[in-house]
C-alpha cells in the first residue's frame, strides 16, 4: 500500500465526508444514486443539500458521513466511479438471488 492509500484507510477508520465533499471529489453523482449509495430516500438528500437556513434543512447523521468516507476509499482504492460500484452491487446481488 502507498503512503496515499494507508492515509485514506486511515480517514475511512476514523473520519468522516460531508455529501457535499462528496459531491465535490466525485461529482456530479445524481441524489438516486447518493442516496442508495448512503441507503437514504433521494428526498433526504435534497433535505441535506437544501439551503441550511431553510426550515427543512437537515444534516446528514454520523453513520452517513462514515459510510462517504468508507465508499470515497473504495472508489479511490480500487479506481471505481459511484455508477461502477453501484453496478458491481447490482451484479452480485442478481448473482445471489436463486432462480
């Protein structure tokens, strides 16, 4: 592992990633894909990028901003886009499902 990779794994363990900052490494990734990608509704993204004066503003919680950093470290890891991870779900999913 490079110094670049061990230092990421590190930010994964114990950091955190706004959806913005999100947005910003990995954009633009549509408020769908964010959303299962953080296992949330598209309307709680749009309640997390809602203007934070506005009465339905909300942050993401704890356990989102973890899920981020740990989803940027595989991204980045394994030289994947959030659309390509998300197919390698769908594909194993389909693969695990009996016919």
């Amino acid at each position: 592992m490079s110094q670049e990779e061990v230092e990421a794994f590190a930010n994964w363990l114990w950091g955190r990633m706004h959806p913005q900052d999100f947005q910003i490494v990995w954009g633009p990734v549509r408020y769908e894909l964010l959303g299962l990608l953080c296992g949330v509704s598209k309307s709680t993204i749009q309640h997390w990028f809602s203007d934070p004066r506005s009465p339905s503003h909300r942050e993401p919680g704890d356990k989102h901003q973890r899920m981020l950093v740990l989803i940027d470290w595989l991204l980045s890891t394994f030289k994947l886009t959030p659309e390509d991870l998300l197919a390698q779900f769908e594909l194993y999913q389909q693969q695990q499902t009996p016919e």
